[in-house]
C-alpha cells in the first residue's frame, strides 16, 4: 500500500461543522470545571487538524510495506521515549498530519491488517496494563477498537467482550473476525449481557476489567449536524451518570481480589469521571490516573484509602485497584 498526501478538495472533509447548541452548553460548563484551560481544549477539540491520528498495526497479519510506507510519510511510534507500560507487540503509528488512510478492506479467508483509531483511545487499554494468561472483561466493548488492541499486549487466558446493544454487538462480533485468527477465538466470548447485571453474574471472576463506559462524547457531539438530536443528547446526559455508577458499581462485584479496573470516558464532565469514580469505588483502594494527551506520569496518581472487603476466597481483605483516564487527545 502507497500512501499519499490529501489532496486540496479531500480537506474540505476535515472542516467540521460545529453545532452552537452543543458548543454553548460546554462553555457554561467546562468554564466553570476547567477554567482557562478550556479554552485551549476548545481550540483542539474543534479543529480535525489538531487531532492525533494512528494506525494499530495488527500483530496477527503485521503488516510491512505498509509500515515502511507510514515511515516514510514521518509516522511515528506512540509515546516516544519511557512509558510505565507499552509491550512490544503493540505497534501503533502516529500523526499530525491529515491523511487519508482507507480502511483495510475484509479479504475471505484474510484478516486485516491494521484498524485505525485515535490515538487517545489506547490510553485506558495501556493502563489496564494486561499480561498474559489473565481472565479480561471489556464490559461495553463496541465497535471493538479497544478488544482488538488489548489483544496486541498480550494473550489473556480468557477474554469475555460484552456489548449489550444488538446491533452494536454484531459490530464487534465482526470486527473481531476481521483481525483475529481462528485459533485464538477459542479464548474469547462475546455476549450481549446487561452490564449492570455481570457483576451478579461472574462475581470476581476477572483479573483485569475495561469499563469504557457509555458517555457524553464531547468531541462527536460537538460536530454533530442535527441541531434537535444534539438538544436530545445534552437533555439526556444528567441521567448517564445513574448508568455509569451502575456499570461500575457491576465490574467491581466481577473483579477478583488483587485485579485492577480502568473506568474511562471520552467525556470532560466532572460528573461522568471523578464524581461517578471516588463514591463508587467505597470498597476499594482507589488510584486515580489521569492522562493529558500522549503522555502521563505515575507521579498525577491518586489514592484514596477506602474500605477494603473480605475475599469470598479466603476470607481475607485484598486489594483492588481502579484506575480512571478520560482519553481525549489533548496534545
């Protein structure tokens, strides 16, 4: 595959639309939750050219021309330099510069060879921090982008993907086809449960968790084109908090003693993040890790000392750890 420059016309695809309703509503809010550092995130948020775009080369059909290509267009690896956790077998290029990168096409009896996403959106899978041979849930796993990139880490023992929306659901089911070898679908199971109910249904049975929770997506509602849809989304959004805590509230029951937790959202709200994190975690040691762009430090870490519960396996108390990230890409 060659790649090229955007031509002149293909930018005009770049400008978005940005919707007034939405955007005056996160001016009276993140104002007041931000304060002058919104009108930075504003400027990024609002403009497709400040955007980190990245290409996750897939580990099961790696491919090399195509890598070559990204380098010589001046792509880069993610996260230059240390990282407290980035595994070898995670390949994701990255950068500044539009271009237009068709989707790999589904090829019968081929898997694809690499997705593309946003860059941010690898954050919450890198703090998972996730080994081999460890029992994963990724509770709200639709379209798959995520599943698919935790699989380029490591190979977990077992790997359950849950989507609770049908038709979002066939979505990961086929995009799980698209980019995994037959063989290694014998470790993953993909169900259309009720998320606030796996808890009741698998208690601590999972070593690590991946809640991306349904949120306010600041960025994809701020260039939406409908103006009654987008006063339909912010009307809505005071009730997603009630379905976030209920979502988390359910992992921590699945998660067992000694696993760890990443709650994340693509959202600014202090409401969907912090407030929804610190009161449901009352049974846990909480570490809160917040990113900022391509980089963090283990330094912004927070802890919380909460109340630790008896293991239904010893009977002992055991720690848990929950890690928060909300993964715009601010850099």
């Amino acid at each position: 595959m060659v790649l090229s420059r955007l031509k002149p016309q293909s930018e005009k695809k770049l400008t978005k639309q940005i919707c007034k309703v939405v955007l005056d509503h996160f001016e009276k809010q993140y104002i007041k939750e931000l304060g002058e550092s919104w009108i930075a995130v504003r400027d990024i948020l609002t403009s497709p050219t400040c955007w980190q775009y990245a290409v996750l080369l897939n580990r099961f059909n790696y491919p090399f021309q195509l890598e070559k290509d990204l380098q010589v267009k001046r792509y880069h690896t993610l996260f230059q330099g240390y990282f407290p956790y980035y595994p070898k077998s995670l390949m994701c290029y990255v950068s500044r510069i539009p271009e237009r990168i068709p989707s790999d096409k589904y090829q019968i009896g081929k898997i694809k060879g690499y997705y593309l996403l946003n860059a941010a959106s690898l954050l919450p899978v890198l703090a998972l921090e996730l080994q081999n041979g460890e029992r994963v849930l990724d509770m709200c796993a639709a379209p798959g982008g995520k599943s698919i990139a935790l699989l380029q880490c490591a190979y977990p023992g077992y790997f359950h993907c849950n989507e609770y929306d049908n038709l979002r659901s066939r979505w990961l089911k086929r995009t799980l086809e698209s980019f995994i070898p037959q063989p290694m679908t014998n470790i993953i199971k993909v169900t259309e449960l009720d998320g606030r109910q796996i808890g009741h249904i698998h208690p601590e049975m999972f070593d690590k968790i991946l809640v991306d929770a349904p949120c306010s997506n600041d960025r994809s509602w701020l260039i939406s084109s409908d103006t009654q849809i987008a006063s339909y989304r912010l009307n809505q959004r005071k009730k997603l908090p009630i379905i976030q805590i209920k979502l988390l509230r359910s992992a921590i029951k699945a998660l067992r003693p000694g696993g760890s937790l990443v709650y994340s959202t693509c959202t600014l709200s202090k409401a969907e993040n912090s407030d929804i994190s610190v009161p449901t975690a009352a049974n846990l040691y909480f570490a809160g890790v917040f990113r900022g762009g391509s980089r963090y430090s283990q330094e912004n870490a927070k802890e919380y000392p909460l109340h630790k519960e008896p293991s239904r396996y010893s009977g002992k108390t055991q720690n848990r750890t929950l890690k928060i990230t909300n993964y715009h890409d601010y850099t």
